[in-house]
C-alpha cells in the first residue's frame, strides 16, 4: 500500500507569506488541493520531513493546513 506523502511549501494569503503544509498519494493530488499547477508545485513544493508538519498533516490527510507565518508551526485547518 502506498504512504502519505507531506508536502509543504508557501503561499500568500492575504498579502502575507505562510507557510503550507498537505499531505497525499501522489503531487497531483497535492497540486489539485492547492488550486496550483503542476509546473508551480514540482518547482516550489517539496516533501517535508518536519516531525511537526508530519504530524499535523498525516492527521488529516488530503486536508491542506497553513501556519500564521512562513516560519510558523501554529497550523490551522484551509479556512479556519
């Protein structure tokens, strides 16, 4: 059986940086959550092997999280 993969990245939410964390199968599937293409995500997205961002995203797979800050660990749920 394939493993979650946790993929993390930023992103500009309202005019600010935070960092974007989502866990999933495949890129694709990580692309298609966070409404980006694949070209974007393969050239700013990568796996994480963060032991908070693992834990916070293999929580709740295919759900995408955001912190407050690009350095933030304070992650909260995609429209929380």
């Amino acid at each position: 059986m394939k493993a979650f993969k946790v993929w993390g990245g930023l992103e500009f939410v309202h005019g600010k940086q935070v960092r974007t964390i989502v866990a999933t199968y495949t890129k694709k599937r990580a692309a298609e959550l966070l409404g980006v293409s694949m070209y974007y995500f393969n050239n700013y997205w990568t796996k994480t092997g963060n032991d908070i961002e693992l834990e916070v995203a293999l929580s709740e797979p295919e759900t995408v999280f955001r912190a407050s800050s690009s350095m933030g660990n304070d992650f909260k749920k995609e429209g929380e």
